[in-house]
C-alpha cells in the first residue's frame, strides 16, 4: 500500500489543534514557517526552519477546509518534484483531539517510490510529535 496513515492523540480540543494546522506562525511551532495562513483554494509554502540545512521548502493548494473537522492539501518539495495529497482529519475524543494523517499520491514521482513512502513516513514521526507536545492546552 502507498498511503502513510499516522494516527496521534493530543490533549486538546479540536478547534485549538486545528489552528496549528492552519496559522502561518503555528505551522512554524511543529512543521516549518509558513508564509501565510491557509486558505482555501489558495496556494501555501513553508519554509525550512534555519536550523534544518538541508531542509526543503514545501508548497501544495489547499484543497478542502472543515473547521476543525478536516484540512485537505497537495503536498510537494524539490526532493520529491510531485504532487501529493496529505489529509489531516480531527475528532474529538478522551478530552481531547485524535488526529488522523494520511498521505498518499506517492505513485508516479521520480525516482525510488519505496524510497519516498520510506523517507515520508519516518519525516512525519518528529513533526507529529512535536504538534502533540506544542498543541497541548
């Protein structure tokens, strides 16, 4: 199967874990600075954070937002040089918000497709785990 499917719990509620999905100074918290905010239908970019030397700028299209239900963008980078699709959907649950990551769309990128799925999926694992720990209320 090529689609990465992430499931983390975070002791917030949705609404306030879905600004950290959405707010351009957020995004910076756990994933990279954004440009903007998101918006629907609108592009979006993110920058490496200085520290990552090697880090890639990321852009897509967010293509659907239900606040704070589900968020649905392309996803790309140099590395990767393909569009992708990467959903998160938010459900309250135990107090707080499970948060769902899917990323698909892997198939038809240059190069190694194992290799992308591979190196995609151990990259979400820090990035997840930083939004559970500054999402946190």
């Amino acid at each position: 199967m090529n689609d990465i499917v992430k499931t983390i719990w975070i002791d917030a509620e949705p609404g306030h874990v879905w600004s950290y999905l959405t707010d351009k100074d957020k995004l910076g918290d756990w994933f990279q600075p954004a440009e903007k905010s998101l918006t629907l239908g609108k592009d979006y970019v993110c920058y490496p954070a200085p520290e990552e030397k090697d880090g890639a700028r990321v852009f897509g299209k967010v293509l659907e937002m239900e606040k704070p239900d589900r968020l649905v963008m392309t996803f790309n980078h140099a590395y990767l040089n393909h569009d992708t699709q990467v959903t998160f959907t938010l459900a309250a649950k135990d107090g707080g918000t499970e948060l769902v990551l899917v990323h698909n769309g892997f198939a038809g990128a240059p190069g190694d497709l194992q290799k992308h799925i591979d190196d995609h999926n151990s990259g979400w694992d820090p990035h997840l785990q930083d939004l559970q720990e500054k999402a946190a209320a």
